[in-house]
C-alpha cells in the first residue's frame, strides 16, 4: 500500500482544500453582499433580509447535505474506473436532489404567511415577507449547482465549482448594485433588487454546472451510460441513507442558529441585526473549515477505496492539524478587530458595540466550529454517517437550545447568553466527533494487524 508522509498528507490537503474554500466563501460572500447592500438602506431592511435568509436557510442547508452523499459514493467508483456507476450515480443523485428541493421549495413557499407569528418586530416582517418569497425560488438552481459540485469532487475535480462560484457571485454584485438603484435601465426595485439579483445569479450557476458535467471533457464520460442506466435500485438506497443523516447534520446545526436568530428577535430589531453581522462574518471564517472538511471526505474516501486504513487516519489527523491552525488564525483575527469589522455593515453604535461582543465569542469557538465540520467530512468519507447524526441531535438541540434559553431569557443575557450556549455545543459536537473518527481507525487498523 502506498504510504504518505504527514506533509504529503498536508500538501494534498490544501490542494484540494483552496478551489473549495473558494467556492464555499463565494457562497457566503452572497449573503455578505445583500447585507452590505441592505444595510447601507436602513437597519430594518438589514433585518429583513437576515429573518429571510434565516428561516430559508433551515431547508437548504438540508438540501445541501442531501447533495454530499454524491462524493465518497462516486470517489469510490472512479477510483475504481467503473464509469458506468458514476452515471447511475449521477442521476440517481439529480433526480432525487432536485425533487427534494421542490418538496423544501413548496414548505417554504407556503411558509411565509405564518412569518407573523414568530414574534418577530412587525416591521421587519412585513418586508422579509415579499423579500422571502423571491429567495424561495433559487431553492431549485441551487439544488442543481450542488449536485454537480458535489459529483466533480468525487472526480477531485474541485476547481469547476470555484470558476462557476466566483462568476456567480460577481453577478450577484453587479445586479445587487443595478436593480437596487435602478441603474443602466434595469428597474429600480430598492431592498427587493437583492432578492432578485440572488436568484439570478444562482440560476446562472446551477444551468452552468449542469452544462459542465454534460459537454466538458474532464466530466462528460458519463454521457453515453447516462441514458441507459435507471433510477432506484442500490445507488438511490446508498444515496439516500448518506444524504439524509448529512441532511439531518447539516440541519440541525443550522436550526439551532436559526432558532438562536428567532430568540435574538424577541430583544428587537438592533439584536437581529448584530447577530446577523456577527453570524455573517463567522459563516465566512467556517467556509474555510468547511472547504478543509469536503477536502477530507475526498481524500479519506479515495483511501477507503483501497482500503487504507493507516493513511486515513494519517490524512484525517494532518487535515484536522489544518483546521486548527486556519481556525486559530481567525480568531486571533476576531479578537484583535472586533470592532473593527462590525463597521462594514453598519454605523448604528449599539449594533456596532453589541456586534464586536459577538465577535469575541465567536473567536473562542473557531476552533471547535472547525473541528467539528471536518469531523464529520472525515466520517462522511469512512460512509460512517448515523452516529454523526445522533451527535448533532443531541449538541445542538437536546444541549444547546435549552441552554441558550435559559441564558438569554431566565438570565437575562439576551444575545449574548443565546452565543455562549451556542459555544458550548461546538465543543461538545466537536470533541465526540472527532473521538469517533480517531476510534474507528484505530479499530480498523487493529482488525487488519
């Protein structure tokens, strides 16, 4: 078996790991965009746009995680040539995607009638409720760009998604810019103009990347088995049971912030907004991690394909070593300008003031913010997917939902107890799962000596 030094291992790593956290940045710096742009309007068109993107957040992110089944699947096939099975893969993987995305696409849709019994301040939900429904729709495209991402990473091919990612997102300026203001003759629509332009963009790149896979020649061996081979089966079983426990993680993570927004809310609009600047700026941190943990599922899938069991721990350890030092990085960076970086979103001095005590917070938990995704991308790529689940379950809604009301509320600490409790749950999701990953190996390897 070939054997990797812990700097090969690193090397490797990062080579895969740079075209993802590319992708993954260009994918927040979306939301970055509309609230740089939504909060030069007012802080209550800010709000709006964050309480949106919150509560549409909740079903993508499960859409997404429905997505990551694709790679260690399709890893494991093209290291092993079988062309064939990566087409049944491939559109076992579109179909069942895209009909989950209209299933989350026709929750959220009819949804937002119900937006004014979250108890949210009434003025920030009369404008999320149109601003919501334009987002919905991007629902689909973005169900499609994922797809595809997640099967060229199965290929390690990780730069594709990067190049249709960063046009994406330069759309998504431009138009920002244009139908807010009404510039070179499109319509002047104001707040709602960031809706319109996230949609498009994430049309222009789901159409793109499905394009990619059928006519570019580093992907387009499938074409001709795609076709004949048929829907079900095997391939849509071992979708399904990857895709739904990474739908699952991806979800409950995701909810306890969304929750944590919601309970923000019940303080007013100023601790919506600080928490959306806040989360804005550690979602763009974590995108990090995150391109280092879809770079461990490729890496840890290929070397379970042949059954490497020594160098998968190897690889996760040097991939975990990684994250830490990105991570530790940042939260020097959070710490030395918490008050700086506030100041891109707004000039409102509480929000400014609360949102730098925010960012100090989450300068304590990059670190476990990090250990905890490339955790899971580990054992995502072992196919060890139920346990991760039941982890998530337990730190983020059974720990820290009750925590973060009993801190905001009977303490009184409003935001700031609902982060800390927040806090605690990466430290708990991320120290079990990575005991996990380093157990599994170590029995694996036990059972082959």
């Amino acid at each position: 078996m070939k054997t990797l030094t812990n700097k090969q291992h690193i090397k490797e790593t990062v080579l895969l790991s740079l075209p993802l956290i590319a992708t993954q940045i260009g994918h927040v710096f979306t939301g970055m965009a509309d609230n740089y742009f939504l909060g030069q309007i007012g802080k209550t068109e800010l709000a709006a746009g964050v309480f949106s993107n919150g509560i549409f957040v909740l079903l993508l992110v499960f859409c997404i995680g429905m997505s990551f089944a694709s790679t260690p699947l399709v890893s494991s096939a093209h290291i092993k040539g079988d062309v064939e099975r990566k087409a049944l893969l491939f559109k076992n993987a579109l179909v069942l995607n895209l009909l989950v995305s209209v299933i989350a696409f026709l929750l959220l849709f009819f949804l937002s009638p119900l937006m004014i019994y979250m108890q949210q301040p009434p003025d920030v939900v009369e404008l999320a409720k149109p601003f919501f429904n334009v987002l919905v729709f991007s629902m689909i495209p973005i169900s499609l760009f994922f797809t595809c991402k997640q099967y060229t990473e199965g290929l390690s091919n990780t730069r594709a998604a990067m190049y249709i990612s960063i046009i994406g997102n330069l759309l998504n300026i431009v138009l920002n810019y244009a139908l807010i203001q009404g510039k070179w003759g499109l319509p002047q629509l104001g707040y709602m103009g960031a809706a319109w332009a996230t949609f498009t963009a994430r049309c222009f790149m789901g159409i793109a990347f499905l394009w990619y896979v059928f006519y570019n020649p580093q992907t387009n061996d499938i074409k001709k088995f795609y076709k004949k081979v048929k829907l079900g089966g095997e391939a849509l079983r071992s979708l399904w049971k990857i895709g739904i426990n990474s739908g699952m993680q991806f979800t409950f993570e995701v909810a306890a912030f969304v929750i944590a927004l919601f309970m923000a809310g019940k303080f007013g609009k100023e601790q919506i907004d600080s928490h959306g600047i806040a989360i804005t700026l550690a979602s763009f941190t974590y995108m990090f991690a995150s391109g280092i943990s879809s770079a461990s599922t490729i890496r840890v899938s290929n070397l379970a394909a042949t059954k490497n069991v020594a160098e998968i721990r190897k690889a996760g350890n040097m991939a975990v070593l990684l994250v830490l030092a990105c991570m530790g990085f940042f939260a020097l960076i959070f710490t030395v300008f918490s008050n700086v970086l506030p100041g891109f979103f707004t000039n409102d001095a509480y929000i400014l003031d609360l949102s730098s005590d925010l960012l100090l917070i989450a300068a304590v938990f990059q670190l476990f913010d990090g250990l905890q995704v490339v955790s899971i991308g580990m054992l995502r790529g072992m196919e060890d997917v139920k346990f991760p689940t039941y982890v998530t379950l337990i730190g983020y809604w059974i720990l820290a939902l009750p925590l973060a009301y009993f801190l905001g509320f009977t303490c009184k600490m409003e935001v700031i107890g609902i982060w800390w409790a927040l806090t605690f749950s990466l430290v708990f999701v991320g120290i079990i799962l990575y005991w996990r990953f380093r157990k599994l190996t170590r029995v694996r390897i036990s059972t082959r000596s």
